[in-house]
C-alpha cells in the first residue's frame, strides 16, 4: 500500500498514553521541555503582571503625596482610576497565565508528561503574587496612605 492508499488516521487524544512512544527518552524529553517552557511563559506573564501593579500603585502613591503636600484632603480622580486600571489588569493577567498554564500541565499530563515532574514553584509565585495584586487594588480603592 502506498501512502496515497492509506486511510487518514484521525487524531486521537490519548494517542501517546497507549503506545510504546511514551517509553521513548526524546519523547518524554520533549514533553520535559515544553512544560518548562511553559513555566517560563508563566513566570513572563508573572513579570508583566508585578511591573503593572509596581507602575499603577506607584503612580496612585505619588499624586497621594503630592495632594498632601497641596493640603488637598482628597486625590483626584484620575490618577487614582489610572492606578486602579493598571493593578485590575496585572490581576487579570496574572490570573489568564496561571490558568493557561495549568490547563496546559493538566493536557501534558494526559498525553504523556512523567508524573514525577512538579511545577509548584510557579504557581505558589502566581497566588503570592495575585495576594499582592489583590492587596495593592484594596489599597487604592480605599485610599490608603503608606
């Protein structure tokens, strides 16, 4: 039979699980390889996320202080909605990349990735990261002064 004669397979998804491919090192390998460059696209979205919530709540900090120096008993609108949208983002981002990331583990999992392979380290810095996140929106929302 030629390959022109060959029925098409269709994909099947746990096409790895059940054959003698898994026991494969370059396959196994690879599956090594892409959840860790999936953990470093997580710890990337992490990056962006804290540079959003540093860049907003700075911004709020700073008009704080310069309406105290005013004497002005409030901040202006502004700054602070500018700041509130920059944290929300770096919450939702952050928040988009985990769950991303875990769905990606979870497919790997089911096609072949070794069980033996954790990654909590990401995630533990993605929650402790978003309590920031979420802290620093609490933050300005309510108007605290640091």
């Amino acid at each position: 039979m030629t390959r022109k004669d060959q029925p098409a397979q269709e994909p099947d998804s746990d096409h790895f699980v059940d054959s003698d491919v898994v026991g494969d090192l370059r396959v196994r390998g690879a599956f090594v390889r892409t959840a860790m460059s999936s953990e470093q696209s997580l710890m990337s979205w992490i990056r962006t996320s804290v540079s959003m919530y540093t860049f907003g709540f700075s911004i709020t900090q700073f008009f704080f202080y310069i309406a105290d120096r005013q004497g002005a008993t409030q901040l202006a609108v502004g700054p602070r909605i500018l700041g509130l949208a920059l944290v929300t983002t770096g919450v939702v981002a952050i928040l988009l990349g985990a769950t991303e990331h875990v769905l990606r583990i979870r497919t790997m999992r089911k096609e072949g990735l070794p069980p033996n392979v954790q990654f909590f380290l990401p995630l533990g810095s993605a929650a402790a990261f978003l309590l920031v996140g979420l802290v620093a929106l609490v933050a300005i929302y309510l108007n605290w002064h640091f």
